[in-house]
C-alpha cells in the first residue's frame, strides 16, 4: 500500500511541477512542497530529503522493467525544480526579469549539473536509450532554458556572469545556447528514430522551446531548418492531439509577426500539419497554455497558444499586403533608374 502511495504521491507531484514550469497553465494550483512518502526506488541517500518521512524504501521492490529507474530519477529532477516554479511563477506581482535572481538561477544549474552527472547507467543517453530517457534529457535541457531566460533580453540589466564557474564565457547565454544545441539533436532523433513521437506530447517541449530559439536568432542560417523540424514534429502529432495543430499555428503567427516568414509560406505549412481533411474534428480546442516563451515573462496574456492561433489570419494577410507593397516598391525603383528615363 505503501509503494501505491508513494508511486501516485510523486506522480501528481511531479505532473504539477511539470504543468508549473513548462505550461504556466493560467490558475494552477503549485504544489506546496515534495511529499512526505520516500521516492520510489531512490536508494541514493541513506538520509531522506529536508520535509520527508523517514520512510524508509524496501529494496525487494522493484521497479518496472519498461521503465527502469527512470521515475524515481525524475522525481529527484521535479524536486530540483520545483523551487524554481514557487520563485519564478507563483504569486510574482513584478514580471519575471523584474524579480528573477541570477544567484537563484546559478545555484539550480549547478544542482542540474550534479544530478545529471550522477544519473544511473540506464538513464544516460545511448545510441539505443528507451523514448523515456531522451525525453527525460529532453526536460533537462529545456528547464536550464528556463532558468536562464529571464537574463537574456533585458537590456536594462548588466550582463551578468555565472560567479561560480571559471571559464570566461561562463554567462547565462553560454548557458542557453549549449541547451539550446542539445535539444536540435534531440528533436531530429526523436522524431526519427522513436514510434512515440506520433503519439506522446511529452517531447512537444522540446519542439515549441527550439522553436522559440530559433526565431530569435533568424542570423543563423539553420534556423529555418530546424522550426520546420519543429512545425513537422507537430506533424506528427496531429492525428493523435488536434491541439498540435493549434501549437503549430501560434508558431506560425510567431514567425510571421516577426517577418521571417511570408504569408503563403505560413499557409502552406498550416495546410501540411492540418492536412486535407481540416482540422479532423469540431469545436475549439483549448490551448490556454504559453506558446511565445519570451512574450510570456510580461504579457502572459498574448502569449497563450490559443490567442497567437487566432490572429493567425489577420497577420498573414498583413504580411501579404507588406510583402505586396515592398515589390511594388522595387518595382517603382526599377521604373525610375536613369536607365529607364528619357
């Protein structure tokens, strides 16, 4: 009874930590703190964690072979995190950047690090890892995005250095960038090697992270490349969540409000993830959830999925009429070259 207790109390735990950090679901409800009851199989300690039982874990019980040790590692994961979530998101009455510390955020990266260097055998990421591994690496470097994101675009911020690591580059951005990299990789070879890419949303983090990424560096020639690796990926997802077409939408919003995109490529793509039949279903899908990570620090508001989705039209069609009026322009230009005159 124990062990139910203990597998469904950290279940929901880290679910809510989870929803908290990646989502920023609109009045969720942030868990207090880890539970009481021992994680199960975590034999890593011979002392339990500050505010749980002294519970102790019975080593005959073992875990589900389809999953290995990988739940408890999560659970040690949720728990580094869930501080984060209470610090960044609840009851803030300043934005983000405003009241984000970079001290806070630099002790968080330095437990990440030591708990994925201490990570079991079976959790390291292998050329034949189970799906649930990479999305496990996939969740890790996806919440070093999120600590370091609040210091990235603020300009009235100095930049700030990470004090405790001596490398000269040892900056929030160095940081990011390195996440950012790994997750690329993830994307492709999740999508290209693992069955559940169609039908699990747990990997869409990395999808919609990268996707952010690249749309605020357009310099980088490979953007392009890996967002449609991400609009693809939501692809994929479709036929099993019609709100991957949503997601797929605020996206394509998101590049077209940035003018990185015209407005028939974005409807060419949309056309690809919804496929001939439509949308495959009725009603409205619901998607209160952040799609521009960035908006989302200030104006949470504008940033949902569901309210990028919508303006999806208004600002293609913008997007057409700027793209018109700049060929005509050229072509006015061309008309009034010395060339051309009398």
């Amino acid at each position: 009874m124990q062990r139910a207790s203990s597998f469904t109390a950290w279940g929901v735990f880290n679910w809510g930590v989870l929803m908290a950090l990646f989502y920023q679901q609109p009045g969720l409800e942030y868990p207090g703190h880890p539970p009481v009851l021992p994680i199960p199989g975590d034999l890593s300690s011979d002392s339990p964690s500050p505010g749980s039982s002294s519970l102790t874990v019975d080593p005959s019980e073992a875990l589900p072979a389809y999953m290995g040790s990988t739940f408890s590692t999560l659970c040690q994961f949720w728990r580094i995190l869930h501080g984060v979530t209470l610090s960044y998101y609840k009851d803030k009455p300043t934005s983000l950047p405003e009241h984000a510390s970079i001290d806070f955020a630099e002790f968080k990266y330095r437990e990440l690090l030591a708990w994925i260097e201490g990570l079991p055998s079976d959790q390291a990421l292998k050329d034949h890892s189970p799906h649930h591994v990479v999305v496990l690496h996939i969740w890790f470097h996806a919440a070093i995005l999120d600590l370091f994101r609040p210091f990235l675009q603020n300009t009235a911020r100095q930049r700030q250095r990470l004090k405790t690591f001596s490398a000269r580059r040892s900056y929030p951005e160095a940081a990011f960038n390195a996440s950012v990299n790994q997750l690329k990789q993830l994307i492709v070879r999740y999508r290209c090697n693992y069955e559940s890419s169609a039908y699990t949303m747990l990997w869409q983090t990395a999808l919609i992270y990268v996707a952010n990424a690249v749309l605020h560096n357009t310099q980088d020639p490979e953007w392009r490349l890996y967002f449609l690796a991400c609009i693809y990926g939501y692809e994929g997802l479709r036929t099993s969540y019609r709100v991957a077409e949503v997601i797929s939408r605020g996206l394509l919003t998101m590049s077209l409000r940035e003018g990185d995109m015209s407005g028939n490529e974005a409807r060419h793509l949309l056309k690809q993830v919804t496929g001939p039949e439509g949308a495959g279903g009725k009603g409205d899908v619901r998607a209160t959830f952040m799609a521009d990570l960035d908006l989302a620090m200030t104006d949470p508001e504008s940033a949902k999925v569901e309210n990028l989705a919508k303006r999806f039209e208004d600002v293609a069609l913008f997007s057409d009429f700027t793209t018109m009026d700049d060929e005509e322009a050229r072509s006015f230009q061309r008309i009034e070259t010395p060339d051309n005159t009398e």
